[in-house]
C-alpha cells in the first residue's frame, strides 16, 4: 500500500510562510488533496488536485507536487490557519482513499 | 447547498450493535462516493472505507475489513456505518465526507458531515 509520510509538527510565526510537505515514492504522479482539521470541527478541503483551491479558501493557502515530495504553502499565516493538516491520495493498489499522519501547524 | 447531516452521538457498551448515518441533500447522491472516517481520541485521521451511492460499490480499507460494513438508501440518500460488534477501542469521532463528482482513481471529499461521536464503554 502506498505510504505517505508528513512531519509531525510545523511552526512558524505569524505572517510568515509555513510549509508542510507530503512525501511518497513518485508522488508527482498521484493527485494530492490536502485539509484542513481544527478541534471540534469537520475537516476542510484546502487543496484538490495538487494546487487547485475551493471556493471560500483563501489565496495564502497554495499547493505543489513533484517528484517525491507534495508540498501545501500557507502565506502569511494567521493564528487562525492553527491546525491539523492531512494530505491525501487514492491508492492505485488499494482504490480507495488513503491520508498522510498529519502535520501540525502551530502559529507561535 | 450541499449538506451531509449526520446522527447523534451514540453511547454503547462492548458487544452491542450500532447503524450510524449520513443522509445527504443539496446534489443528486447517487452521483458521488461516500466515504466514512475515524478519528481516534487525540489520533489522526483515518479512512474506513467508501461506498458509491449509485451501485453500492464498496471499497474497505484493510485495516477495517470485516469489522464494519458499509451501506446506502439511495431512495433516502443515506449512507450508513455499521458495526455488529463494538469494541472499546470503536470509541471515536466518525465523519462522512462526499467524493468529487465523476471521479475514478483521483476522489477528493468536498462536503464533510459534522461528525457522529461513538462512545463504548461497560
């Protein structure tokens, strides 16, 4: 099954940028989707297909993928943007849904 | 507007059955994938497994195979998590989430329930 792999934690200052990376085998090739998961909250959609952004997402937030590694940017980050983030792909062995362990931003 | 209503929390003991459900509104259900999610008490997020409301295609994750089983009432549009056999470690928050339209091999889930919070404990 395919393995994704995120650091743990993320901290940045408010206002600067954070970045949270995605690492998999060849990554670059899979669609990558990435959420947002607050405390007490549903988790939201940020990024689809690598760096396409939904409607209601603000534009600070930004992705990429190549390589082995997908990549999430938040600019100008806020203490609101304070969260657990999850990437996501489909597995091509396992066709279904898979998430990376998450990575936690912390807005010191 | 699309909406994933999910129902209440639930409070079981170990051994006992549990349905929880999804029903959806707002875009024609039988189009999308449901998916259902755990979320472990201080855990990540975890996929279960996913079911397409159209046919009932049902895919599992290994780590939930036969331990739950997935269903759905397209003339309701309710989706439902089932467990004939509850555990303590079952206590977690659930999520559904609806997949993007027509998508195969590249899903991602655009509207989230509110979350269903299963409590077991004797």
């Amino acid at each position: 099954s395919f393995v994704m792999t995120q650091s743990p934690s993320v901290s940045v200052a408010p206002g600067k940028t954070a970045r949270i990376t995605c690492g998999g085998d060849n990554i670059g090739s899979k669609a990558v989707h990435w959420y947002q998961k607050k405390p007490g909250q549903a988790p939201v959609l940020v990024i689809y297909y690598d760096s396409d952004r939904p409607s209601g997402i603000p534009e600070r937030f930004s992705g990429s993928n190549s390589g082995d590694t997908a990549t999430l940017t938040i600019s100008r980050v806020e203490a609101g943007d304070e969260a657990d983030y999850y990437c996501q792909v489909w597995g091509s062995t396992s066709d279904h849904p898979l998430f990376g362990g998450g990575t936690k931003l912390t807005v010191l | 507007d699309v909406q994933l209503v999910q129902s209440a929390a639930e409070v079981k003991k170990p051994g006992e059955s549990l349905k929880i459900s999804c029903k959806g509104s707002g875009y024609t259900f039988t189009n999308h994938w449901i998916g259902w999610v755990r979320q472990m008490p201080g855990k990540g997020l975890e996929w279960m497994g996913i079911i397409y409301a159209g046919d009932s295609d049902t895919r599992y994750s290994p780590s939930f195979q036969g331990q739950i089983t997935l269903s759905a009432d397209k003339s309701i549009s309710t989706a439902y998590l089932q467990w004939t056999t509850l555990k303590t470690s079952d206590t977690a928050m659930y999520y559904c989430a609806r997949s993007s339209l027509n998508c195969g091999g590249d899903c991602y889930f655009d509207y989230w329930g509110q979350g269903t919070l299963v409590t077991v404990s004797s």
